[in-house]
C-alpha cells in the first residue's frame, strides 16, 4: 500500500523525465547500435558515415561503403572541427556527434556544418587548420599538386597554392580566398571547353614511337640496326614498311617484349644492349636477356600493353575512366585491363588486392605498380611496360603517360606489384 501511494506520487515526475530523456536516450542507442568502423572496413556502416559527412560538407567521395582514404580525412576532419580525437575512427563519440550535427533541429552553433559555413567562403592561409583546409588540400591533390592532406595549411600546401595561382592567372599571394577556391573547384571543367573532348576512337599509333607507315633519319637507324643483328628489315631505305615491322616484331618476341611492332625507349634499349653484346662476342648464356622481362610474354599482356600505350598522351581527368573522359590513374588501368576481358575494381586500393603479389624483380610488362604519394598507402597505379617503365594515367598537367620506376620520385613511391596475367 505504502508502495503503491508512493509509486503514485512520484510517477508524474519520473514521467515527465522519461519524456525529456527519450530523446537522448534514442540517439545514445543509435549511436551504439553502429560499430566502430575505421580505414579499410567496408558495409552499411561506412555508407551512414558517408552519406553524413557528406551532408555536413566533409566528405566528396563516392558512396560506396569503402572506408578508404578520403573518408579517412574527412573523418578527421569532422573529428577536428568537434574536439574529439583526430584518429579517423567512429566509435561511438564520433557517431553521437554525427548524429546531432546532423539533426534538423540542432540549436547550437558548434553544430553549425562547414556546408552552412560556406556560404561565406572561408578564407585560408599560412597557420590556418581544419576543415577548409581538408577541402583546399584534396582539390590541390585532384589537380595534380603533390601535399599531404593533414588539414595544416604549411609551408608545402602555401607553396602549391601561390603555383596554382601562377599557374591560372591569379594573384599571386599564397592565400586562399572566394577566387582561388572557385578556380580550383572548377579547374576540370574549365580544361573541358578549352579542349575537345577525345570521343573519338583512339589514334592508330601513340605519339612518341617509330611505327609502320613512317620514314626519315630514325627509321633507317632502326633497319641498320635490325640487319647488323641478322633481321631482315627489306632494306636500309628509311622507310618503315611491312618487312621492317616484321623484323622488329622478331626482335621483340626474340627480347621478350610486347611484340607490337611499336618502336619506343623500350626497344631502342633493348637494341643498344643486343648491339653491345654482339660487339662483344659474349657467348655466355642469357646475355641477350634484358634486365628484366626474364620469361615470355603472353599474348593477353602484349596486349594490354599495346592497347595502353595507345593511350599515351590522353589527359587526366578525376575520377575519369573512359577515353571521352580522360582517365585518372585506377581508371586508366580499369579501362586497358576490360578491353581485354579482365574486370577490375574502380580504385588503386581495390586493385591492389587483386592478383598475385610479385617482387619487383619478378615484374613482367603488363603487370600493375603502385606508388604511395602523400603518405597515403597505394594511392597511385600503373601499367608496366618493361625494362623499368610504366606507364599511368598521371596529372592533369602530364596526362597519361611513359615514366621510369628508376625515377628519384617514383623510386622512393614504389610499394609493389600485382600480377594478373599469368
């Protein structure tokens, strides 16, 4: 009895805080009920995360439930903006915080989103940090200008900035402002109707190689060259027809090349070192070999390789990954690799999980490299060609093309190789 006059008279109160707590109650077990996700984790888990930070103007990524490297700072970012710890995971303090800035009926300002901060266009400079510089920092990267993303805007990212501005007639001032932000923002589609779009087929030949059809100076220094090795070119004429292309694709086949009948930095080299051997009169076995490629070449990685070298001057286009597009590094090698019937994931970091995983010694033409820049693990990813070359789609100023993995910049970049083609 005692029990029951008392449970009466107290219930309307702890009614009345039941109320009040119903919200905050509902949106701790929202929080709790995601798990901690981090980089590398996929599911729907990522696509909430996605989805919030990109409302909150975080996030510029694809929604494709991957935790890959741009969620991973726009989560630090995020982090930054709320004082919580810059760790890149979402545990449950980062989820509650997600969950209230992007409720509709937040009153503070400390849940005001960088989407509503924009509408001022922050302006950023040396000492600056946070999540405007996220922002900067990643456009520079999309355009080609090498800076870590760490939302500090230092002495590099001043630098790339005072380029960009050199670069596309701005004042140079290494601040950025509504202008500078703006140019970056649209860089792509300014690019766009400065060029025509390459909806065409692509040319017969790539730029930069002797090929059949062509003739002069060069052309007869490759039939000398040929014929001092025993392969029959028709004649030193300087004309490159159908007998030079079949001696050069013998030569090719012979050095364990792509024989298709291109003549680049590839088999000039490998020319120069036949020349050399045979000078020599070196009967040791294996000294014909080149330095790498040790082992034949099938004819789908010939193929691949012939096919991507087609492309070789095709411009850089974020996210790009079809000739009309332009290409960016993952999606140029997607594209070569399912015109040959081999389907690949979109990103670099997907595609280094396909395949079997070689050293570098173990290389043949064909086969994908990947390069960290910026820190980020296998952000980068080519086409090897042979004999140290690869080939990529690389900057919007470079576009796709030929680079040496010997290179100080590539060299120090190398993380490994995958092969697909056995």
């Amino acid at each position: 009895m005692f029990l029951s006059k008392f449970n009466r008279k107290i219930s309307p109160a702890f009614a009345g805080l039941a109320v009040l707590a119903v919200p905050a109650f509902s949106q701790a077990v929202q929080a709790q009920s995601q798990p901690v996700i981090h980089y590398g984790n996929r599911g729907p888990a990522v696509k909430t995360a996605e989805n919030s930070l990109r409302r909150l103007g975080y996030y510029h990524g694809a929604i494709d439930s991957v935790f890959g490297p741009e969620l991973l700072f726009a989560v630090k970012a995020f982090q930054d903006h709320y004082g919580l710890t810059q760790d890149g995971t979402i545990g449950a303090l980062t989820w509650r915080k997600l969950d209230a800035a992007s409720s509709p009926h937040r009153a503070s300002s400390d849940h005001v989103s960088p989407t509503v901060e924009a509408s001022h266009v922050p302006t950023v400079r040396l000492g600056s940090h946070g999540p405007a510089v996220f922002h900067v920092q990643h456009l520079l990267n999309r355009d080609g200008y090498h800076v870590k993303i760490d939302g500090q805007y230092g002495p590099a990212t001043y630098a790339a900035v005072r380029k960009f501005q050199a670069s596309h007639g701005l004042r140079v001032v290494g601040i950025c402002g509504p202008s500078t932000l703006n140019a970056l923002e649209h860089v792509d589609s300014h690019s766009n109707s400065a060029s025509a779009k390459m909806e065409a087929p692509p040319p017969k030949f790539p730029p930069g190689y002797l090929h059949e059809g062509d003739s002069g100076a060069s052309v007869k220094t490759l039939q000398e060259d040929l014929t001092k090795l025993g392969y029959s070119t028709g004649g030193t004429d300087g004309h490159f027809g159908p007998m030079t292309l079949n001696a050069v694709e013998s030569f090719q086949r012979a050095q364990r090349l792509p024989a298709h009948g291109l003549v680049g930095s590839l088999t000039w080299n490998a020319l120069r070192r036949a020349l050399a051997t045979k000078t020599k009169g070196s009967t040791r076995a294996g000294a014909n070999e080149p330095l790498s490629n040790r082992g034949s070449v099938s004819p789908t990685a010939s193929a691949v390789v012939g096919l991507a070298m087609k492309y070789d001057g095709y411009r850089y286009t974020w996210g790009g990954n079809t000739p009309a597009s332009g290409f960016d590094c993952s999606g140029f090698v997607q594209w070569v690799y399912s015109r040959v019937g081999i389907s690949l994931p979109r990103t670099s970091y997907a595609q280094w999980n396909v395949g079997t995983h070689i050293s570098e010694a173990q290389l043949q033409p064909g086969d994908l490299v990947f390069f960290t820049t910026d820190g980020v693990f296998a952000n980068h990813v080519g086409i090897y060609l042979g004999n140290g070359e690869f080939i990529s789609a690389a900057t919007p100023s470079q576009g796709v093309v030929v680079q040496s993995l010997n290179s100080p910049f590539f060299g120090q970049a190398y993380d490994g190789a995958v092969q697909l083609i056995q």
